[in-house]
C-alpha cells in the first residue's frame, strides 16, 4: 500500500561476511544514500511493510534493516559493476494496498527482488503477483504455513509459490511452542482468542492441537473483528469457564487494551500471544496490566547473539531514528539472502529482469551463517532455523524466559 508515495531508498548488495562497520551515509531513515557512488548497472530490491499505521513501528525496522544490509553490500562492492537501490513501499497492513506495492514493483524493470511482507494476511494478495513475474519474495515476519505449503499444509503439504521464501520460522512452530511453555508452567486450562485473520487463527489453530494432544483443555474459544477496540463480548464469552490463561492470535494494537480489558473487567489471568504482541507497543498500550503477560517470538534474542550484537551496533551507528523491533534481524537476513543471490544470477546478466529467474533459483541455494543463524530454505522455502524464545512482561520489558525449539 503506497501510503502517499513509494518510500525511496538507495541501497545495495549485501557484503558476504558480516562486516558491519559503520555507514558512510545516515540517510535510512530519509530513502537516500546507497552507501556508496552508484555506477554500471542498476537492480532494485523492493521492501513492502507497513510504514505508516499501527503496526508500522515493525515495518519501519523492516526497512531501515534491508537498508543497512544493502548499504553495507554496496560500500564492499559485493557485485562488481551493479549497485542495487531500495524501493520501500507502504503497504498499511492491509491486503489490497499490498497487492497495489507489488504491481507496482512487479512493473518496474529493474526490481528483482523484495524483502516483506510483514503481515500473512497481506502476503496472501501479494504473492501471487510477484510469481507471476518471477521475483523472488523472502518475508521475515510471515509465519503462517499455508503461504509455503498450500492449504491442506498439515496432511499434504504442496508449494504453491516457487518464488518466496522466508528467514523466520511458523506457526505451526510456534503454536506448538507456546503451548507446552504454558503447560511447563502448570497451566493447563486456556481460553483463546483471534482476529480472524489468517496470522492469528492459524496460530491459534496451530496452539490449539498441541495443547490440547498433550492434556491441556481449551475452557472457550471466541473471535474478535480485525477493526475492534472494545473486547467485553469476547471477554465475557471466555471468562465464565475460568481459564488460567488467555491464549491470543493477533497482532499488538488490539492485544494490549485486550490486557487491560480483561484484568478491568476481572479476568486476572495472563495474555499470551505469538511475535504479533512481542513489541513494546503492546505494554505500552496495555498499561501495569501487562506485568505477566507472555508471548513467543522466532529465534533467539538478537542481543544474545554475537552476530545480533554487531547488527544492533551498526543499526544504531547508521543514524536510524526507529528502533531495529522484532524483525530486524530477520529484514537483514533476508535481504542478504536475495543479495547472496545475486551474485550467483547477476554475474553475467545484462540487466535486471533477465536475470529474475536465475534469482529465485540461486536463492533456494543460499546457505550462510546470519545474524539470526543460518540462512537456508527446505524444500517449501521455509527456514531451515527453528528456533524460538518465550517473554514474559517484568518491571515494564519483555524478558527473555525460554529460547529453544519444539520438543
């Protein structure tokens, strides 16, 4: 969704190792810079995140993110004789405004890759136009597995989509996850509630069967709408069969008056969710009543690794203004994923959409060691990395409480 106008950012390829020195440029946050002076050929990378609206304290991140890998990539010359530029789109978290990010991107000759998008329900319009120009798609916040495996992705998992891929893991991961921290925890009687949208039901729906398959009871299962601020039907609906927990599929601009709401109206029981609440937004909009309340979110925590460390020192070091936020990591992995690419495809390509193809194929080989760990697809394009870390809300922060994976 093009909030006024296309976000422009001049960037470029990524460097093969993680050399993250600080930038020439601080431009980021602007749409200028490309970290180094352009010349010979051209390619673009197109981002597609929400930049404005609610959740755009994600997508700014998932921006700011692919402009440092790409800045860095063009200062090393990682691609002699290219320099890649950045066209970042809003997409305002809605479907049909995304769909409108990648017809435009599609259009453009010299796109040959985009990083996004942030939401699974936005990605479901956008895929479909970006295969159908064979440019290569790698998300790092999707993480419902219908987008790689097809609809009856549980009994018989079909790639639908050659051309995308995604550095963060899903949620039948991550649903699984959740549920046996709050089963470890001695919580075994759970309430849940989602905003219809494909992220949030299938985690939910995700949660649901583990925790359920290994003893757990789900005391009540409600809906909310995806444009709902007062949640008392829900609430009610779910209170009376007086759940432990209330396991939540949706994203923070609802989750955090849902936390308030519940504890006002006397359901005293911690909120949990999935990455869609990890965010400081969310205890920020849930207020005192956050202390408790829980999420999962993909990998390890940024700041523990010594990769995230040295991401996070030239995040801060290019000048950015908006904070790096759940995604970060996942935006600059999968931008060098598509830069790892493209050294493969664009070493004799004459220009950029010749060379589209080549490009979804030398990515589906990429393997190397990123900040988040290392960076390889299966067979669907799904991450090779399945790790995830469980928070818990402690003196106003999420704090890091478990990082492992599915037992």
């Amino acid at each position: 969704m093009l909030k006024r106008s296309a976000v422009r950012v001049g960037v470029t390829i990524f460097a093969a190792s993680l050399a993250l020195s600080a930038c020439g440029s601080r431009g980021g946050d602007s749409g200028s810079g490309s970290g180094g002076q352009a010349s010979g050929k051209v390619a673009t990378i197109g981002v597609i995140a929400p930049l404005s609206g609610d959740l755009s304290a994600l997508g700014l991140g998932i921006r700011n993110s692919v402009d440092l890998a790409v800045k860095q990539a063009n200062e090393s010359g990682a691609i002699p004789g290219w320099t890649l530029q950045v066209d970042a789109k809003d997409d305002e978290a809605k479907p049909e405004t995304g769909k409108n990010a990648a017809t435009a991107l599609a259009g453009d000759p010299n796109v040959i890759g985009v990083v996004g998008t942030l939401n699974s329900s936005v990605a479901q319009n956008v895929q479909p136009v970006l295969a159908s120009a064979n440019i290569v798609q790698v998300s790092p916040a999707n993480t419902n597995p219908a987008l790689t495996k097809g609809a009856d992705f549980a009994t018989a998992p079909k790639r639908t989509y050659a051309n995308y891929f995604r550095t963060c893991t899903t949620d039948d991961v991550q649903g699984p996850f959740a549920a046996q921290y709050l089963l470890s925890k001695g919580i075994k009687n759970v309430a849940t509630i989602h905003d219809k949208k494909a992220y949030g039901q299938g985690l939910v729906d995700a949660f649901t069967k583990d925790f359920t398959a290994k003893g757990g009871k789900i005391t009540a299962a409600t809906t909310i709408n995806p444009d709902d601020a007062n949640f008392q039907t829900a609430i009610t609906a779910v209170q009376g069969g007086k759940p432990q927990a209330v396991y939540y599929g949706g994203e923070y601009p609802q989750a955090g008056p849902l936390s308030q709401q519940m504890k006002s109206a006397g359901l005293n029981v911690p909120l949990m969710g999935g990455d869609g609440i990890y965010d400081p937004k969310f205890i920020e909009l849930a207020g005192a009543t956050a202390t408790g309340d829980m999420a999962t979110s993909v990998g390890a925590p940024t700041e523990s690794l010594e990769k995230g460390k040295t991401f996070l020192d030239a995040y801060k070091a290019a000048g950015y203004s908006d904070a790096a936020g759940a995604y970060g990591a996942y935006s600059y992995d999968a931008a060098n994923a598509i830069i790892e690419g493209l050294k493969t495809s664009l070493a004799s390509a004459q220009d950029a959409s010749s060379a589209r193809q080549a490009t979804v194929d030398a990515v589906g080989k990429v393997d190397f060691e990123g900040v988040t760990g290392k960076v390889s697809f299966d067979q669907y394009g799904d991450s090779t990395t399945r790790v995830l870390t469980a928070y818990e809300v402690k003196d106003g922060k999420w704090a890091a409480a478990k990082t492992g994976s599915v037992e």
